[in-house]
C-alpha cells in the first residue's frame, strides 16, 4: 500500500534567487535544514547519466524495449524475491559508471559547497544511483536523518537529484524543514524495509511539514544530515524512477571510513540471476 503521508505535502521553497548571496543562502540552509535550486544543474548532463543507468537496466531485462530508451519504461520483469536493488550485480555495476561518479564533482556543486561550507570541502566516495522501480511500496526509504547511517560528522550535506523529470506520482523526495535543530532522533527498525528510521507518527506529532515538489531534471535538492527527509512511493504503473545522491563536508571535519567506500561496500552479491524473459 502507498504511504499515507504522502496526501499532504507542502511545496520546496526556491532559493535560486539568493544563488548571488551566499550570506543568505547559508542562513536560509542554517535555519531551514535544505536548499532546493530549481534548474540549477546542466539537464544535459543528467540525462546522459540517465542514459547510461537505463542502459544496464535494459541489459538486465527490466527496460521496455518497445519503447524509447530514455523514457524509461518498465518491462514488468520481477525483480528476484531473494534480492534487494542495493546489493545486486545490476547496481554495483550502476557504482562503476564513469559519467555517475564524475558528476560528484561537477563544478557547480563543488563551488556552491565551498560557499556554503566556506573553505576546503571533501565529498564522500559513497555515490547512491538508484533506480526505483513501479509499485514498489514496501521498498520506499523510510522517514530518517542521514546521519544515522553516514555518522562522522552531522554537518554532511547530501544532494538529491532526479536524473529525468519526477512529478509527484513517479515518487521523488520529500525533507521536514527545521529538524536540523532537533538533535540526534532515535531510529528504529522499519518492518519490511530491512532498514531502520523514525516512524510517521513520531514525524508528525512534531508538528512540521513535509515538503517536496514537481522535479524537473536540472533541479537540486540539499539537505543537513540531521534534516529528517523520506522517499515518496512510485505510484505509477510502468515507470522507472532514476535519481543519484552526493554528499559533503567540509574537508577538516571527521568522516567514518564507511563513506570512503563505495555504496554497500562488501554487501554484493557476485552472482547473476538467472535470466528472465521480458514480459511483453
């Protein structure tokens, strides 16, 4: 079943018109928790990524191939019961691609972080590449705070980016403004998720809002690793959603050595699944 919570969402504030006031731009991150840039990174690029994840996609027989590549619709091949997309061999080899892992350190990002953080930054080797695939509930990212997962220090950034438009039904993410200033909020396992977070009820007794909008390829979202943020459901029938994440720091802060690796480091699985065939 979709996520309840998903029925009242507020809409990300633009900072774009304070990109030339970096003063304002670091109280605005320092009071709200998140910046969100509409249209701020090259699309071209993004979609090139795109591109290149729906390629091995395609190669693992999860991409329509009566339909146009970079649409990115779904072939309605299930994905093994026994797997999850962040262990398989379809994802770590999504880890290798040279254009993903090149964008970490795209100017624009690195310049708007040495503003923002106001000296030498580090960006963490754990680049996240994701594909989320049609209907698939149970596996939505649980409310959290990254922090829980990266430690080191809490004043890591992570950026969201949807590589291809993402409106509201293709899922996106959402972030609850102001949490930074809460502190640590403790995590708990999340039934079905294989993850832990901070249950919804506990999200909403605090009396904020959550906030997403329409992405546009080109957008940029950012965020405090104590910034409570969700996943919203794919509710679409047949598509892929395809988004990346980026994270900072500045350079003389801590960094557990879990984020110098890539992603779900020596959790891979090294054999293939058993080839399907695509569903017509």
């Amino acid at each position: 079943m979709p996520d309840d919570n998903q029925k009242a969402l507020g809409e990300l504030v633009d900072s774009m018109g304070l990109l030339h006031d970096i003063v304002a731009l670091r109280r605005r991150l320092h009071e709200e928790g998140y910046l969100f840039f509409r249209g701020l990174l090259d699309a071209d690029e993004l979609l090139a990524i795109r591109e290149d994840m729906l390629k091995l996609a395609d190669e693992a027989g999860f991409v329509n191939r009566d339909r146009p590549l970079p649409a990115g619709i779904y072939s309605g091949q299930t994905f093994p019961a026994s797997r999850k997309f962040e262990t398989s061999p379809l994802y770590r080899k999504i880890l290798e691609l040279p254009r993903f892992n090149a964008f970490g350190r795209n100017p624009v990002l690195t310049l708007l972080y040495g503003g923002l953080l106001d000296g030498p930054i580090l960006e963490h080797r754990r680049r996240i590449g994701r594909i989320t695939f049609p209907q698939s509930f149970k596996n939505t990212t649980p409310p959290h705070q990254d922090y829980f997962y990266i430690k080191g220090t809490p004043d890591t950034y992570t950026c969201w980016i949807a590589a291809g438009d993402c409106p509201a039904e293709l899922g996106g993410l959402a972030v609850m403004p102001r949490t930074n200033h809460l502190g640590y909020i403790e995590h708990e396992p999340m039934p079905g998720t294989g993850g832990h977070g901070v249950p919804h009820d506990k999200c909403e007794a605090l009396g904020l809002p959550w906030l997403t909008t329409d992405f546009k390829t080109g957008d940029l979202l950012l965020f405090h690793g104590l910034t409570l943020h969700k996943a919203l459901d794919n509710r679409t029938e047949d598509r892929l959603r395809v988004s990346l994440e980026f994270r900072y720091q500045r350079a003389e802060d801590p960094i557990d050595p879990s984020s110098q690796q890539y992603h779900m480091h020596g959790a891979f699985e090294t054999e293939e699944a058993p080839e399907v065939k695509q569903t017509q």
